[in-house]
C-alpha cells in the first residue's frame, strides 16, 4: 500500500474517532439534561402539592366544610339536636380581643360568624357532646392540640365535678375544632375519641374529593 493511502485511512479514521466521541458526549448531555429537567419538574410538583396542602380555608370553604359535618358526622347513640349555622353573633369586651374585634366575626363588624357549634345528646339524655368550630385567619395545619389528661387521674382536685367532663381539640388547616364532652353522671372518653374520629374522618373523605 502506498504510504499516500495511509496517511488518508489514518487521518479519516481519526476523524470518525473524534466524531464518535462528540456524539456519545452529546447524547450524554441530552440524556443528563433531561434527567435534571424531570427532576426539577417532580420537585416542582411535590412543592406545589405541599404549598397546596398549607393552603387556608376561605371563609366560604369554612363554610362549606362546616355544613358538610354538620350532615354528615352521625355516632351510635347520639342524636343531632342543635346547631349554629353561622347565625349566632356573639358580642365580646374589645380588651378580651387583644383589642381586635367587638364581635367574633370575620371583621369584627360583619354579620359573618367565626364561630359555629354542633350538638349531640345521646339517647338516655345523660350526656350532652358539643362540637365547636373556630375560624382563624391563621394557618395552623392538621393536628391534635390538646388532650384533657385521663379523668384528672394525676391532679389533685377532690371534687366529683372532674368526671362530668371532657375535652379534645383539634386543627385543621386554619380551623380550632374543640370536642367537649359533658355528663350527668360520669364521661366516657371513648365517646370523646369516637366523635374525633368521625370527624376526621368526614375532613379526609371531603379532602379527596377536592
């Protein structure tokens, strides 16, 4: 072979070699690029499905929410015997406000309730179980608040009174949602938990829908 044809295999061989190489790099490029476009993409995602989730409640989803519980929330032995509906206006001293409102509405001055409550007797007349709703501007998130501890049992108060009642709070988004058990004869805490978590229950099912 002459050594002109050589030098001419040597020199297109090297420039398949080069061309190789700058196309595999290429296509790595465009391999990792994608990759960190989806990846960007389901952050994006997961933030804005959390951004969702910390959403406040308007007042007209309050209450929505409200009538959806108030149809809804049923416990063996209790029958529904009364409820607000955003019609009760309770007037307040401003100081006990903090100096925010006259009235516990959404301004202070509309006819716009923050304030609702549901009630469920039980059939034997005994017990009598308050469900009370309170609307904030605030977003607070889904949690138990506070939980009465069992009866008293650890606090030092002789008086009977101590088991005639009882009490849960929880939240939700921007709803204060208090459970307050009162008896005649003795609570039964169970009856404070199982409204819980009907109530819960109703939130996760209407949440779904959403």
């Amino acid at each position: 072979m002459k050594k002109s044809n050589k030098i001419l295999i040597l020199i297109i061989s090297t420039l398949f070699l080069f061309t190789a190489c700058g196309s595999r790099k290429n296509f790595s490029n465009i391999n990792s690029s994608s990759k960190k476009k989806n990846q960007i993409e389901k952050t994006s995602q997961i933030v804005k499905k959390e951004d969702e989730g910390k959403k406040s409640l308007s007042y007209k989803q309050y209450r929505e929410l409200y009538n959806l519980i108030k149809n809804n929330l049923e416990l063996k032995g209790f029958n529904q015997v009364s409820s607000t509906d955003g019609e009760t206006l309770v007037a307040v001293a401003k100081d006990l406000t903090f100096n925010k409102r006259n009235w516990i509405t959404l301004n202070g001055k509309s006819y716009q309730s923050t304030q609702d409550t549901i009630f469920f007797e039980s059939k034997d007349k005994k017990t009598l179980v308050a469900i009370n709703f309170a609307y904030t501007p605030n977003f607070i998130g889904n949690d138990i608040v506070f939980y009465i501890p069992s009866i008293y049992k650890d606090f030092k108060i002789n008086s009977n009174l101590k088991n005639l009642t009882d009490f849960m709070i929880i939240s939700y988004k921007n709803l204060i949602i208090n459970i307050h058990q009162t008896s005649s004869t003795a609570i039964d805490k169970d009856i404070t938990k199982n409204f819980t978590r009907k109530l819960e229950k109703v939130i996760v099912e209407n949440k779904a829908k959403e």
